[in-house]
C-alpha cells in the first residue's frame, strides 16, 4: 500500500506546476466550500489573532489561507521528481554563506522555523551548500505508513536526510564525532502536550504553551541558531532567508531562542497572513 500511494503521487508530480495550480483550483471550492475542512478553527484563530480586523478582512484571509493551503499540497508532492534546475528557479535562498561560515568554523547550526509556507520546500535548502553537508529534517512519524512514506520521500528527494524526533541527539552526536557538519531544522510552533509545555508567552495576542525543546537540544550542542524566514513573492516561487539568532547558544539566557523565535514568526506572518497554518487548533490548551 506504501508504495502504491507513492506511485500514484510521484505519477502526479510529473505534472508541470501550472497544470497541478489547475488542480488545486479545482479542489479549493470543495475544500472550502462543501467540505468546509476545519472552517470553525481557522475562523476562531483568525478573529482572536486579529481583533482589529473587520468580518470581510477576516474572510478575505481566509479564503486566501484555503486557496494556499490547496497549493501547498501539490507543491508538496511537487518535490518528488522537481529537478534542481526548476528548483532552483522557483526557491530562492537567502545568506546560505552565513551557514556556510559556521560550518567552516567547526559549528554544526540548529535552524528554527514555524508552519509558515510550504515548509516541505525547505528540505532542499542543501542545494545552495556543498554536498557532504547534512540537512537534517526531524519530524513526528505519521500514524498512516503509506502517507509516512510518502512525506520521507519527497523530503529526501533533494538530499534531505529525515530524522524522528525521537533520535535527534544520536543522529547529533554521530555526526559531531565523524567531524560532518549538519543543519537541523526543527518546526517550533506546535502545539505541545500538557506535559511537554515548560514555557508560556504571548503569540498572536494569545498567552501561548510552547515546546522548548528545540532550544535544549540547541543550546546542549552549542549550534549556531537561525532563524529561517519563507515568503511567497508569487504562486509558484518561495524565497528562504536565514536570519541570525545566537552564533553560540550555550551563551543564551534560558528561553530567549525561544522567545525571539515566536517574536520572529509573529512578525512574519502579521505581513502575509494567509500563509500560515491556521486549521491546527494551536490554542486548544489554555494556561487557566
């Protein structure tokens, strides 16, 4: 069954940009429209992270997030025969050459990032870098095998190496001592378990439970810390920037990765709405 959902999708993905932007098109109303996917979350966390905004303007996002959120999933599946030559044309990269600096430096870096996006692109930020770096994507296993598969694919597909969560610091600490210098993104806008939130501060005029995990992670391994920013200047083209936090995280007060991360994204996603993920019912958990 992997392999047939696999099939079918990379069959798809052959497809030129423009014809699967058809498609999406098609699939929007019936998102939207008849299926109203998750319409009551993504209208609650728009009136609450934007009270200043009148019901049209609010509709207006909406639509434009449903629109996207349609896109993103061909452009996902999209990465599972992309050459690096449209790739290159259609993703922009931004200060790779400070990554670069750190790895000449002996500095393996730690990049943070949000659901902002089509995040699955970032998987090939290791075209703008020499090949022996390692881009190390962590992710949470899916519960469906065949659609696990499918994700570890497309994300591998430009030389992206996907990492479970669960064995990030073996994967760390393996390559520290081959001497491979690594970039490892971490996605650090989830909403956390109960148990796992050691930390609350204001998010989209929201109090917000936020993981620290990434940041532990970072700060025991002394990385270099980036911020990494996607914008969308058109349908079909994303440009990435990497923006400095901390050379050395181990000099950082507790919390403050984590805390200019959320500040960071905020202000990224105040500019262009509509491109953030607003169906995942981020603020479920409420600090009373």
């Amino acid at each position: 069954m992997e392999k047939l959902v696999y099939y079918i999708c990379y069959a798809l993905s052959l497809l030129p940009l423009r014809v699967l932007y058809m498609l999406s098109d098609v699939v929007y109303p019936l998102v939207y429209h008849v299926f109203c996917y998750r319409r009551g979350i993504v209208r609650n966390n728009l009136v609450t992270s934007f009270p200043d905004k009148t019901t049209d303007e609010v509709k207006r996002i909406e639509r434009k997030f449903y629109r996207w959120f349609c896109d993103y999933f061909f452009e996902a599946i999209k990465l599972l025969s992309i050459s690096e030559k449209e790739l290159r044309r259609r993703f922009i990269i931004n200060n790779s050459a400070d990554i670069e600096a750190c790895f000449q430096e002996g500095q393996s870096v730690g990049a943070i990032l949000g659901h902002y996006c089509n995040w699955e692109w970032l998987s090939c930020v290791g075209i703008d870098l020499p090949k022996n770096r390692v881009m190390g994507l962590i992710y949470k296993p899916l519960r469906s095998k065949s659609i696990d598969y499918l994700f570890h694919q497309l994300r591998s597909h430009q030389g992206g190496v996907p990492i479970p969560k669960n064995d990030i610091l073996r994967y760390l600490v393996c390559y520290r001592r081959e001497g491979r210098m690594s970039m490892f993104g971490y996605i650090a806008d989830q909403g956390p378990k109960w148990e796992n939130i050691h930390l609350w501060l204001p998010f989209l005029g929201h109090d917000t439970g936020v993981f620290t995990g990434a940041e532990r992670i970072m700060r025991k391994m002394d990385n270099a810390v980036f911020y990494v920013e996607m914008t969308r200047p058109k349908r079909g083209t994303y440009t990435c920037t990497y923006h400095l936090i901390t050379r050395h995280a181990q000099q950082t007060e507790e919390h403050e990765i984590t805390r200019r991360f959320f500040a960071m994204l905020e202000e990224t996603i105040r500019k262009q709405p509509e491109f953030y993920l607003w169906s995942h019912n981020r603020w479920k958990r409420q600090r009373q």
